[in-house]
C-alpha cells in the first residue's frame, strides 16, 4: 500500500527532497477564479455573497449571520455528544490557559521599557464543510481565541448545523456566518452590509479558501497556508504494527491529497505495517479516500538508524510525528521540526485532533520548519513602551544624535539634542 523506498536506493534521496517540498501548493491554479470572487465581494458585499453561495453551496440562507447559537446548539445534539464536546473543551481551555502572555516592564539608568499585550478586538474562525463535519475545528480555534480575551469570536462555516452549533456554544463564539469559500473569508476581510470585518481569519480550509486567505493577507492577519493533513510515525523493531497502520490510516482517511508517511528500521516492520495497512484499510467507511491517500501520498522510508531517521523527520516537517520507539524523548531531542509530536506507542494522533489539549490546527506541508501550532499568542497584539525621565536623555542624547547623523538623518539627531 505505500511506496517504499530504501535509503540505498537512487530514488531515496530524490524522493525525499520532492517531499520536503510538498507544500509548494498550486494556489496559482485557482488564483484568478478567486481574485474574481473577492473583487465581487469586495465591491457587492451582501448581494455576491448571496449569488456565489447559490452558486457553490447550492443554498442561500436567509440571513448570513447569526448571534443565536446557545440554544440551538445545545438543542442539536444528544446529551452525551455535548457531554463529550465539554469535556474535550476544558481540556483545550486548561493547555491554552499556560500560553496567557502578561507582558513586561523593567527600568534601567532612568529609562522605562516594556512591552504591553493585548487582545485583537475580533477574528474569524474557519471551519470547514464538505468531507466532513469539523466541530473539533471549532473548539480548537475558538478557545485559543476566547483565552486571549478576544471578544468578538465569528464562526464561519455554511450551513452550520448540529455538533458544529454544540461547539460554537461551548468554545465562547459570538456569531457564525453562514458561509463557505473563498466568498466567505473575502467577506469578514472586507467586510459586507450585513458582516463587520475582522482582524484576523485562521483555521483550515480547501484550496479555494486557502488562496483567499493568502490574498487578503494583509488587509487582515492570517494564521497561515494550511494544506493536506499528514502524518509521520517513526516506527523501531519494537512497534505494533497494528498501531502504526491504524495511525497511518487516521490521516489517510481526512482526504485523497493526505500524507501518511513512515520511517522504519527494517524491511520486516516495512512489510508488516504494510499487511495491517490493507487489513484494516478495508474495514473503513471512508475506504476509498484513504485508498487514494495511500496510492498517492503515501510512503515507507527504510533507513539503517535512528541518526538517519532523525534526519529524514527533520527534512519532512511533518504536522504530525509520531514517534514509536524505544526511547522517543531521545529521538526527539535530534528533531527540531514537527508540528505537533507524539510520544510513544500509548500516544494516538487522533488524542490530538481532539481532546488532548494543543490545537490541532498546525502547519501542514513542511511549514513546521517556520510555523508553528495556533495558540493564544496567535491571538495577540504586542505594543513596545519606551518612557526615559530627563537624566536619561541628556545622557543619551549626544549617542542618539550620532547614531541618526551617521544616516544622513539630521532632523533625527535634533529631536534627540532639543531635549533639555
């Protein structure tokens, strides 16, 4: 079921370094469709929006926004799916809880210096439709924000109905615009007569809605450019290979362009994942997505040791590592770039993407080497706070005024010398 491919072999290295490029997406290809559908946005407001959710969705609702999601959240699901969905939650509020940011002050030589933080007044957060239902989505983009004391949460998401309504209320939204696409993300950037602009759009989404993203950037904050789910297990002698497939397979059945990748220790654990692979593979609903996400995306490296396994993880980036060896702390201090990690064979992906506690919205495409997980820092302003008292500025004055003359930046050095 994977492409295997040992290190002594040509296509190994060649191989490797096509993947470490993987998320070089082909935003291109959907580029001009979706500069078309924000300029229309843009321009129209409520009115393309109305149009493309017709066009796409196949629906309009009958209002695009809504702030009453309490009791029709709550209304939507059995006792114990909103049970389930306020357990997983406090265990997210309690992780983003430790990433609170305070800010500093301290003062040196009669000069005060800090640096204040705060919260952004609003976000958008994206949740998916399509596929599948994400009410994980929700709770793991909207707690990080409701924990940096946001104030104004938008859920964005069409037709939102159910466990995604349950979650809505139970990660602290505010309102949820009924909307999907590219349409969707150009109107909480630019704002409609109907939907207030935000500052800052994060969480998944297809390619359509990940180009929009990239190209409202800048107009509002974004998280990132997020791609196809993935995942990396590390895999020594001593792994059950039943738990490496069914590791694996939790990744390959999110969609057709999703990564599920292996490094093992020998052709034995390679062939025995395989086996399991394409046992358990036919007991899954979703068999024919996971089938073409281990036809096309997916791969065993064969390595000769765990040194080389280190390196191969590192140059991968994945979103998620697992590591099911031995000793996977040790390993672990020799990868610097991961997404999220996974630490030992008691220790499945899927706690991740729901109950665990860190977001599971992570770089994806070997971003990692540069990106890292939402948190509530994602959700915070940073001011710097300069205060210097008289002794201090004519102390510093004459370096201040050497310093800008040394740019040709007279006016600079005067600011600094008319201080008495």
């Amino acid at each position: 079921m994977l492409t295997r491919l040992d290190q002594d072999t040509p296509e190994y290295a060649k191989t490797l370094n096509d993947l470490a490029r993987r998320g070089d997406a082909d935003l291109e290809r959907v580029e001009p469709a979706v500069r078309e559908i924000i300029k229309q946005v843009r321009e129209r407001g409520d009115q393309a929006l109305h149009e493309y959710s017709v066009r796409f969705d196949g629906r309009a609702p009958e209002s695009f926004i809504t702030r009453e999601v309490r009791e029709r959240g709550r209304a939507a699901v059995p006792a114990a799916t909103y049970s389930a969905l306020e357990q997983a939650a406090e265990r997210i509020r309690r992780y983003h809880e430790h990433q609170r940011d305070g800010g500093f002050r301290y003062t040196e030589d009669g000069i005060e210096l800090g640096q204040r933080v705060r919260p952004m007044r609003s976000v958008a957060v994206y949740a998916p439709g399509g596929k599948a239902r994400y009410p994980s989505t929700v709770l793991m983009t909207a707690i990080p924000a409701a924990v940096a004391g946001v104030q104004r949460i938008v859920l964005v998401t069409p037709n939102p109905e159910g466990e995604v309504l349950a979650a809505a209320e139970i990660a602290g939204v505010t309102e949820i615009v009924d909307a999907g696409g590219a349409q969707a993300i150009a109107a909480v950037a630019y704002g409609t007569e109907t939907i207030a602009r935000v500052d800052k759009i994060v969480g998944p989404g297809n390619l359509y809605v990940t180009c929009a993203k990239r190209l409202v950037f800048g107009v509002v904050d974004i998280d990132g450019i997020a791609g196809p789910s993935e995942i990396l297990v590390v895999a020594d002698e001593g792994a059950d290979p039943r738990v490496v497939a069914a590791d694996l397979l939790s990744q390959a059945e999110h969609d057709e362009a999703a990564y599920p990748m292996l490094i093992t220790l020998t052709a034995q654990m390679a062939e025995a994942v395989d086996r399991e692979v394409e046992r358990q593979l036919a007991l899954l609903p979703r068999i024919k997505i996971a089938t073409e996400s281990l036809h096309d995306n997916g791969y065993c490296f064969v390595v000769r040791d765990l040194a080389e396994a280190a390196r191969v993880a590192d140059l991968l980036a994945a979103e998620h590592l697992s590591l099911q060896v031995r000793d996977p702390e040790a390993l672990f201090s020799q990868i610097g770039a991961a997404g999220a990690v996974f630490l030992g064979d008691h220790t499945p992906e899927a706690a991740g993407d729901y109950a665990a506690g860190p977001s599971h919205v992570l770089p994806t495409g070997g971003a990692a080497r540069f990106g890292s997980p939402l948190g509530v820092y994602d959700f915070l302003l940073r001011t710097s706070v300069i205060r210097y008292d008289r002794a201090a500025i004519l102390k510093q004055k004459p370096l201040l005024a050497e310093l800008a003359r040394m740019e040709g930046l007279e006016a600079h050095a005067r600011a600094s010398l008319v201080r008495e």
